[in-house]
C-alpha cells in the first residue's frame, strides 16, 4: 500500500506541474503581448496549482520551484510600468481581486516587491501589510511555503541602516518586527506540520518535516544580518522574543534546530554578553530536546571566541560565563530528570573542554567541574553504560591533554573521587592514558604526597579492585589475556622510574609509599614491579654512600642501612610468587650497592640470601647454570669481605659449581671460579695456588665428559672444553701467575692435538676453528716481540 502511495504522489506531482507549465505558456503569451489582464489570470490558475493538500512536504517544495521561477519573470514584467500601462498603486490594488486567497497573497507578495522598490510607499507599510495578509493561509505546507517566498522577496528591500529603503529613526525596529512576525508564523505552521497525515506516514513527514527547517531558519540569518540590529537590540528585542516562540512551540525538532540556529547565526560577541538569557531557556526546552549538543556547540562557539585573541578574556570574566554556564547545565540536568548519564557527563566535558580553553590558569574550576560530575554520580553504582564510561575517560583525559603534566591532575581532588565511579576494567584504561601521558613528557613525580595519589589513580592497575589478590584467584579464572596483563604491569613498571626526588629524605618517602602500593598488588605483580623498586632504592643508595649512621630518634633517616633493610623485606616477597631466579639477582645487586658502600655484613647476608635460594628453590639444571655464573661474576668483583667471610663464600661458589648436572657445565663453572682467586686490581687477591687447582679440576671434568662422550656416542666427541681451559691459562699466563707454566700450556696444546687426532667421528669445525684461532693468537704473541713475547718464547705451536 505504501508503494501504491507514492505512485499516486508522482501522479499528483506530474499533474500539478503539467498545470503550471499550461499556464505559464499563455502568461508568457500575455506578457509578450504587454495584456495584463491576460497575464494575471494566467498567472493566478497557474498558481492555483500550489493549492494542493496531495503532496508531501517533500514533493511540494519540486511544485513550489516550478511556480517560483514563473513569478521572477511576471516580476519584471510588473516593474515596467511602460509595458502594462498601471501604476503600481493601482497594480497592488487590483492584484488583491484575484478570486482564490492564495494566488492573489503570491501576487500581492510579488507586487509588493516591486511596490517597495519604487518608493512609492514607506516600506514598513508595505511589508506590514504583506505580513499581516498572509495570515489568511493557515494551511502549514501552503502558509509555509507563501511565507517562504515573502521572506525572499523582501529580504533585499528592508528598511536597514544604510539601506536605500531606510525611513525615519524607528526604521530598524520596523525591519525586525517584520522579520520576527514573519519567523513566528512560520515557525507555528512548521511546527503544526507534524501533525498532519496518518500515524504509519508520521515518520516519514517528520523526515521530510526536517528537511524543511532551513525555510524557517532563514529568517534568523536574515535577522543577523541587518545592519540595525546592535548588541542593545538583540539583547533587549531579538534574543528574547525568539528564544519565547522557541519554548512555546513545545516541539522537540524545532527547539533543537532554533536553538542551534542562534548559536550559528549571531555573533560569538552577542552570545558572551547575553550569556544569561540564552541560557535561562535551555531548562524551559522539552526533555527529549538534545541540550547538551546545544549547549555544546555554544561552548565551542565561546572557546574559539576566547581563542581568536586575548583582548576578549577579560569579557568573560567580566560576564562571568564559567559560572553561568556551569549554573545552567546544573539547572538543566536538574530539569531534565529523565536525562541519560551520558547525556549529563558529555555536558561537563564540554564545559570543562571551555574551561581548560578559556580559563587554563584557574584549576578551581577544572576542580569544580568534576566536582559537579562527582555529585551527579554520586549514590549510583559504577557506570555500565559504555558511551558513559567513554565520556567520563574523555571527561578525565581532558586536563591531561591541555597541562601536559600530571602534576597539574594530582592537585585537583576530585580527580580520583571521578574514576571512583568507573568499573574496574575502564578504570585501567585510565590508568593507562595516565601513564602515557607521563612518559609521553617525560614527568618526574617528586612529591610524596603527589606520589600517593597517583597510585590511587591507578590502583586498577596496581591491585585488584574487587579486593581479591591475582594469586587468589582460580586457575579456571587465570587471566584471559596474559599478554594484556603484562603489558600493563610493564607499563607501571616504566612509571615507577619516573618518581625521583633529588631529596634523600623526600624520596625515602617515595620509596615507602612505592612499597607499600607493591605489596598490597598481590603476588603475581611483584615481578614486574619489584625491580624498578629496587633499581629506584639502589639509585639513591649509591647517592648515600658513606652515610652508614643507626635509626634514631622518630625520623628515620635516609641512611643506606635503614634503606638495605626495605630492600631485603622487598625481595623476601618474590619468594612467594615464586620467581627465585629473579630474587636471585636482585640480592646479588644488592650486595655490589652494600659492598659499593662498605658495608661487610650487609653484602654478605645479601649473598646468604643469594646462596640459600640457590640451594632450595632454584631446581632447574639451566636455571642454576644462569645462577651460580652471576653469584661467580658477582662475587668476582666484591673487595668489602674480609678474608674468612670470601673464603666462606668461594669455597660454596666452587662447591656448587662442581655439583652441576651436566660435566661440560660443571667444567665451565669450575674454570670461571679461578677468577675468584685472581682478581686484577692494585690490592686484589693473587692466589696463583688456587686458581691452579681451579684449573686442574676443570681439565679432569673435560676429561670425564670426553670419556662419557666416548661410551655414549663411540667417539671422544669435541675438545671445546679443552680449548677453552686452554684460553683460561693463557689469560693467567700473561697476567703473571707463577703457577701457570709455559711448560703446562706446552702440555695442554699437545692433549688437546692428541684428542683432535684420535676422534674416529666426523670432523667438528667449530672446536677445530676455535684451536686454530688460539693457536694463531699464540703465534702472533711469539712474534711481536717485547716481554710477551719472550715469555712465549718456550711454547711450540
């Protein structure tokens, strides 16, 4: 049926524009023939033809053009008065005999055009004479329509200021008046419009309804452009008597649309200074009126206002816009009860986005602002709606954007009071937009205070908000995206670098609050956070050496010691996740800092620690391969221990290193521990005996793994292990240990050619290029003469 509709409206359509143009065609013959008489019938059936109730707003508009352009031609005819032989008194007279009311109110309105460009009559009359006629058509797509035409003909004839139509000292208040009336009327046809046709047709005549606005809106763009029409006027007669058809008309599509063509229209100048008038309607509008994108687009206006120079700022404040604007969208919210959160929410991030471009400098307001968004929230569980949570991060992010500094959000207290009413997931998000903003530039937080609430920002990230700890959780629950989790535990972890003070005391603070917010994470986040805690601790550690004083008194003070003790109750927590690998090599940090600041009994219960984690927890034959060649290196560059307390803690080093599950393994742990007995400093150890014995055992376990390879595989298998020790004595050689002869190099070459020699197995070119290469070192060593030169003078290669 809807089909059969809109055939019958093309045929109704083809109709109406086969009568114009029948009529057109004699017109034009009567205005060729100067008849005008013939020429007024013609153009009165030919106008007859807009009398229809057929058509839709939509097909009306096709009809009304087709008539239009037969007007602007009847037009000029009527002007050349040669031509018809009437005055244009008498034209304007006998138009108005025409027998149906709305042909005779176009021609009258055609006339009257040309009436008011002979300035045969005041204009005001004329055009108060026009506006009152077209009264008589109360039929909304016909009146809308005729008014339509009256505007366009008269717009170019008002009596402005400067105009060639300007009459006595009133003429401006006359020209406003018309164009007032006029925009009444034709706002009330408009508005009637939705009313018209059958409930399954609504929708679509609201569409169409919708297209037809701009006829309507054309009068306030009409109205802003008269020369006459100064701020005083606006304020005291345009603004209010618009703004009062607005809120009568009670239509939802006519308030939004008038609302938004004041704000387009008239003056950014005239918004700032008629603040409070524009904003006393916007609670009177309907509850489905969308307001916040009204009010939106004012704001918007107002910051590029501000924007475009600073001269305009003391205006504001003058007016006091922030405190109009901010009372208004309270009274609209308050207004509109049946608004969504979103709505609400997206009105204070427009007015907090006017805030941050108009008034940067007074973060009372920005506080102000979320303060109010904190009240609307308030006694409503978290935000479920996504569109809110949007608004609320956007809402959030805003002062982020504008400062470039988290320290600016930190002083504002409503800040974390706002992301209380998010749910647990978009308060990540949050956090995160928090974070990036402070590595994006490069932010140092160095107030303690500040330190703490920024951790209650991204508590989301820090632990669990619905108060159970990672751990706690079941297996069957286990994070559902583990690389999400880690990428957000890696970003606090690149956060926690950022809290620095250059006050040892201030950032002992820092590294407490650091801690506590660490522990309280659950144990799955500790490896991700602990080491920048640790690296932070370290860092001002090494500022503090020398300052080895006791706790005392309430202050503690900022001692490495005091700082030694966090530390160890920092790392005791990996213990629990457990990640021994980990806590392993932070103690052996731990201990190079202590040993860095002199302090014996320190660094040697860090390396207990190391030991005992060694021995208990750390299982994997890889995994203690890692371990005990950082406890060597570490323990390597240790000067602090004394001679009993390094003897201790070397003789476990080599212990351990012989107990390692695979022999070439086992070799080369053994072998490195003679870097514990040769360390090469001015009062390092030098005990040539020892690193000897190193050096003996590591061959005897190469010779075992030969003789494992040998029954396990039918062949010797390589001699890398050999070459290697090889480079070991070579190196304590030339270091000038007694112990390491020429005569055992001499030795150590010749098993290693024997053991090449006799492997029945498939040539191996690595161990066979790595002796080449040593050999070759040994030759060049022989040859560029000096004291290395003769100390190899005796090995044949």
């Amino acid at each position: 049926m809807m089909s059969d509709g809109i055939e019958d409206e093309e045929k109704w359509l083809a109709e109406g524009i086969a009568g114009i143009q029948h009529n057109a065609f004699y017109m034009h013959r009567a205005l060729d023939a100067n008849n005008l008489r013939e020429a007024l019938k013609y153009s009165a059936q030919m106008l007859s033809e807009l009398r229809t109730s057929k058509l839709s707003p939509h097909k009306y508009y096709e009809l009304y053009m087709r008539a239009f352009d037969e007007l602007r031609k009847l037009e000029m005819f009527f002007k050349d008065e040669s031509r018809h032989g009437v005055s244009i008194v008498d034209l304007y007279e006998l138009v108005q005999h025409a027998g149906n009311i709305l042909p005779r109110l176009y021609l009258l309105c055609t006339v009257g055009s040309v009436y008011i460009k002979s300035k045969e009559a005041p204009a005001k009359d004329v055009l108060k004479d026009l506006v009152e006629m077209c009264l008589g058509v109360q039929h909304p797509i016909r009146g809308l329509f005729l008014r339509s035409y009256l505007a366009q003909v008269s717009r170019d004839k008002l009596p402005d200021i400067g105009s060639e139509y300007e009459g006595d000292a009133d003429t401006v208040m006359d020209a406003v008046e018309f164009v007032l009336q006029n925009f009444t009327e034709m706002n009330k046809l408009w508005v009637r419009l939705q009313l018209q046709g059958p409930g399954r047709l609504r929708e679509k005549l609201e569409k169409e309804r919708s297209e037809l606005r701009d006829l309507v809106g054309k009068n306030l763009h009409v109205l802003s452009q008269i020369e006459g029409v100064d701020l005083e006027m606006y304020k005291d007669t345009v603004l209010p008597r618009v703004l009062e058809q607005i809120v009568n008309c009670k239509d939802e599509l006519g308030q939004y649309y008038l609302m938004d063509c004041i704000i387009q229209v008239f003056p950014d100048e005239y918004h700032l200074q008629t603040l409070e008038t524009l904003l006393s309607a916007c609670p009177q509008l309907q509850p489905s009126v969308d307001i916040k994108t009204v009010l939106s687009q004012l704001m918007d206006r107002l910051s590029n206002y501000a924007a475009s120079s600073t001269d305009v700022l003391p205006e504001f404040l003058q007016v006091e816009a922030f405190g109009k604007l901010s009372s208004a969208i309270g009274r609209v919210i308050e207004a509109q009860v049946d608004m969504p959160i979103v709505g609400a929410i997206s009105l204070y991030v427009s007015l907090l986005t006017f805030t941050l471009r108009v008034h940067p400098d007074r973060l009372d307001y920005v506080d102000q602002v979320l303060g109010a968004c904190v009240k609307k929230l308030s006694g409503k569980p978290k935000l479920e709606d996504n569109r809110a949570k949007k608004q609320v991060v956007a809402l959030l992010s805003a002062p982020l954007e504008k400062y470039n500094d988290i320290v600016m959000a930190l002083m504002l207290s409503n800040y974390p009071r706002v992301m209380e009413h998010l749910d647990n997931e978009t308060n990540k998000v949050m956090a995160i937009v928090i974070i990036q903003s402070i590595m994006k530039n490069n932010t140092c937080i160095s107030n303690a205070d500040q330190v703490e609430v920024l951790f209650e920002l991204i508590k989301g990230l820090m632990k669990d908000l619905d108060g159970t700890a990672v751990d706690e959780v079941h297996i069957t629950i286990f994070w559902l995206d583990e690389e999400d989790f880690k990428e957000e535990q890696n970003s606090v972890a690149r956060l926690l670098h950022m809290l620095y003070n250059d006050d040892p005391e201030e950032m002992l603070k820092i590294i407490g609050i650091m801690k506590k917010n660490i522990m309280d994470g659950g144990s799955k986040r500790l490896p991700f956070t602990v080491p920048p805690l640790i690296i932070s601790a370290l860092r001002l550690i090494r500022r503090l050496q020398g300052q080895d004083g006791d706790v005392a008194g309430e202050e503690v003070p900022a001692t490495p010691k005091r700082i030694f003790q966090i530390l160890n109750q920092t790392i005791e927590a990996l213990s629990t996740v457990p990640t021994p690998e980990l806590a392993l090599r932070l103690y052996l940090q731990c201990a190079e800092a202590a040993n860095d600041c002199d302090l014996e009994p320190v660094a040697y219960e860090f390396f207990t620690q190391a030991f005992v984690l060694y021995e208990e927890e750390i299982t994997d034959s890889k995994a203690q391969v890692t371990a005990i060649h950082l406890i060597i290196g570490t323990l390597q560059r240790m000067n602090v221990f004394g001679v009993e307390n390094r003897d201790t803690l070397t003789h476990k080093a080599t212990g351990y290193s012989a107990k390692l599950l695979k022999k070439p393994d086992q070799c080369r742990a053994v072998y490195a521990c003679s870097h514990l007995f040769w360390v090469d400093d001015q009062d390092g150890i030098k005990d040539g005996e020892r690193v000897l014995l190193c050096l003996k055992r590591a061959l005897r376990i190469a010779s075992a793994a030969q003789q494992m390879a040998n029954v396990t595989r039918g062949s010797s298998g390589p001699v890398t292990l050999f070459v290697e020790i090889l480079n070991k004595y070579l190196y304590f050689f030339e270091k000038g240990n007694p112990q390491i002869t020429s005569a055992a190099i001499q030795g150590l070459i010749e098993l290693i050619t024997s053991e090449m020699q006799s492997d029945s197995g498939a040539p191996n070119t690595v161990p066979d290029a790595f002796f080449a290469s040593t050999l070759r070192y040994i030759q060049f060593q022989k040859q560029k003469g000096g004291i290395m030169s003769e100390k190899y003078d005796s090995v044949k290669v």
